[in-house]
C-alpha cells in the first residue's frame, strides 16, 4: 500500500475540523515546494524554547511505544478478531501464509494503523481496560523512556549534536530607557501642539504689525519709545487637543499543524507559547524550553482554548 492511500485511510476517521487543518497545512506546503528559495547560510544555530524537529515528547513517547509493541507482537504471533470503534464490522482473525500472518481476504499483515486500534482493545492505559492486560504488562517491564536530547539543527534543515560549535559569547546591550507613560507622552503632544500654535500666532502678529508699519505716518522716535512702553504683552491661550485612540489590534491565529503524526510543535496564541500537535492538543512550555504541563484543546472556530478537556495521555 502506497503512502498516499495510508493517508487516505487515515483521513476517514479525522473530524471536520482535522480535514480542514490538514488542508492548510498541505496548502502551505504546496506553496513553498512552489517557490524558490535562496538558502541561508550553514552557520549552525541552537535552538532555543521549542522541542528538537519531528521529536515526541515524553507524554507522548509511551502510548507511541505501546502501538509498535503491539505491531511488532501481532506480525509474529498473530492477533484475534477485534472492533474498531466506528466500524460495524470486526476485524479479521490473522492466518497463517509462508510463515507470515495475514488477514485472510487481502493476504497483507497488519500494519500501523490498524495496530492502534489493535493496542487499544488490548488495553487502554488511560480507561484501564482491556482484553490482553498481561501483553501491556510484559510492554511496560521491558520499556524505557528514550532520554532528552539537546540538538542544533542547520539553517538548511540539518541537524547535529550541541557539542558541534561552540556558542558563541552575547555582545553586552545597553540598558534599555525608560519607557514614558501615558501621562507624559500626552504631555509632550500638548506641549507641541502649543508651541505650533503659539509660533503661528507669533508670525500673523508680526505680519499685521509690518503692514500697519507701512500705512502709519512717521514719528519721532521719543514718541515712539514712550508708544512701544504702554504696549502690554497678551500671551495666547492655545486650545488643547485631545489624543486619538489607538486602533485596536486584532490577532489572528494562523498557525498549521507540520505533521498528522501527533508530534508537537512550537505554537504561540496570546503572547503565550506553547505546543501542539495536528489535532491542537496544547501542552506549556517548561523552564528548559521543552515540553510542560497539559494545557487544554484550541477551539479554532471560537479562538479559544477549553482548559476542562482532560489531557488524553494521562494514565
């Protein structure tokens, strides 16, 4: 079976919303595959707050282990007749061909689709139920979480070990200046604006002086002297403007999901980072930059996140 009728399969069992997140998702993979892209350069840089590319995370990496056990399990030994939910009929009992097991009307073993369904009727960690306990058992004697690893992946999408460049030392920034507040910056735009208007009206005086200069007869300049005495300065009062609101910023979540495999990736909603994978499952961001606590499902027709979803991983 190709990898384009695995997907096809697959897709039958996505909701709505899924089907339409993976039609993003191709569609922007389209598009890049479309343009040309210069490539940066190969100057390997840490990656800093997100998990390695394409690695699970550690709530992940359990139940992920439990379905090859189970693939691995049924492809040597066989495997029963099952129900898969949303399927009226059972799946096929395994037989026997040329030392290989096989479902009996495609003559193909099983593969990793079907043994999710298969490691779920065995035993469902969360629920903590199921038909073959004493097989999760003998999986959970011999698993061992896969440690963490540091990586540093290449600007042209390779990646390699942490220990391959030395980071190199921060330039020292300068302090940054204070911010103003809303007060003074409206009294710096009041200021302005006076200085404006008072400067105006400083030139029209002078405009209407000059002309009244030239009509007036001349004069002595004692009398002159004892006329410029009796003038008396009038300072102007400049009406104060009021600041315009800003505009109010709308955001807008346009984030897609990289893979349909449940692996998480870096995703940011209200100036908050977090994880998520295709069915926008969100987990936190720790201290260390990997993955936290389980943090609810984003609700993208609504643009929220419903924090009273229980996390699907929590046995």
């Amino acid at each position: 079976m190709s990898s384009i009728q695995n997907i096809q399969e697959t897709m039958n069992e996505f909701s709505l919303e899924e089907l339409l997140a993976i039609i993003a998702a191709a569609t922007a993979a389209a598009k890049k595959k479309a343009k040309i892209v210069e490539k940066p350069s190969k100057e390997a840089k840490e990656k800093k707050g997100s998990m390695p590319k394409g690695e699970l995370p550690p709530q992940l990496q359990k139940p992920f282990a439990w379905v090859d056990y189970t693939l691995k399990h049924a492809n040597e030994n066989g495997w029963p007749s099952y129900k898969v939910k949303g399927q009226e009929e059972p799946m096929e009992a395994s037989t026997e061909r040329d030392g290989a097991h096989v479902f009996p009307s495609t003559g193909k073993p099983l593969n990793r689709k079907q043994a999710m369904s298969l490691s779920k009727y065995y035993w469902a960690a969360k629920e903590k139920v199921g038909e073959n306990q004493a097989l999760y058992e003998e999986f959970e004697a011999q698993y061992v979480p896969a440690p963490r690893k540091v990586i540093v992946e290449e600007s042209d999408g390779e990646e390699a070990s942490s220990e391959a460049s030395a980071p190199k030392p921060k330039k020292e920034k300068a302090a940054p200046k204070p911010k103003k507040t809303e007060e003074e910056k409206e009294a710096e735009k009041e200021a302005k604006i006076a200085a404006k208007e008072a400067k105006k009206a400083a030139e029209k005086e002078a405009k209407k002086a000059a002309a009244a200069a030239k009509k007036a007869p001349a004069v002595s300049p004692s009398s002159s002297a004892a006329a410029c005495a009796s003038v008396e300065v009038v300072g102007l009062e400049v009406p104060k403007k009021k600041a315009k609101k800003p505009a109010t910023e709308v955001v807008v979540d346009t984030w897609v999901p990289k893979t349909t495999d449940g692996k998480v990736y870096p995703r940011t909603i209200g100036g908050v980072a977090y994880f998520s994978n295709h069915l926008h499952q969100l987990w936190t961001k720790d201290e260390d930059g990997g993955v936290g606590d389980w943090a609810g499902v984003f609700v993208v027709s609504e643009n929220r996140i419903d924090s009273t979803v229980a996390d699907p991983f929590e046995e």
